[in-house]
C-alpha cells in the first residue's frame, strides 16, 4: 500500500472508531419522560394513519415513553407539516407523511416553509 491509501483507510477506521464510542454512550443516557407526538396530516383510518400508528407503538417499546399520534388532515398535508414546523425544535414533535404531497406542495405553493 501507498501512503495515501493508506492514511484513507486509518482515518476511515478512527471514524468508525469514534462513532461506536459516541454510540454506546448515546444508549446509556435516559431519555425524558415528556410525552411524543406523532403528527399525521392525513385522517384516521387511512393508510398513512395506520403506518404512524404502528411506528408510534413500535416507539413506544423501543424508547420505553408515550408516542401520541395526533391527526391533523388538510390542505394536501400542509397543516400537520406547518404545525411539526412551528413546534419546539426538541425532536418531540415527529412528522409522517408522503413524499407524493410533501414535494408537490413546496413547488406549488410560495409559502411553505419547512
């Protein structure tokens, strides 16, 4: 080996290194006892409805804390992804939605930020 491939691969393996340390430790801490809140801007019943439900349970296992799915339906999608947008940057407030009426949405409309 050369020395560049070489300096490639001892940096590519301190990477990994690091990344498996702050890993491990990531896991160790607790995490808050605050309630979750998975929006989903479409109505109940549906397809989209029921794949939040079943990531919000399998949340629920995993992090061992209450997932609460709100929907909230309206404008192609627009109204949960404003209201996920203008939440707490806390990493509380979750969104799930389509990529089929995210996309549309920021091309058709000047307004929508996310």
């Amino acid at each position: 080996m050369t020395v560049r491939p070489m300096r490639s691969l001892l940096c590519g393996l301190a990477a990994v290194f690091f990344v498996w340390m702050a890993g491990g430790r990531a896991k160790c801490q607790d995490f808050s006892n605050r309630l979750m809140k998975l929006v989903v801007p479409y109505p109940a019943g549906g397809p989209m409805d029921f794949l939040g439900r079943a990531v919000a349970e399998y949340q629920t296992q995993e992090l061992r804390q209450t997932v609460i799915v709100e929907n909230k339906p309206g404008a192609q999608g627009s109204l949960g992804a404003d209201a996920v947008a203008k939440a707490a940057p806390d990493g509380y407030t979750l969104l799930v939605a389509a990529g089929s009426t995210i996309v549309p949405n920021t091309l058709l409309y000047k307004k929508f930020d996310l």
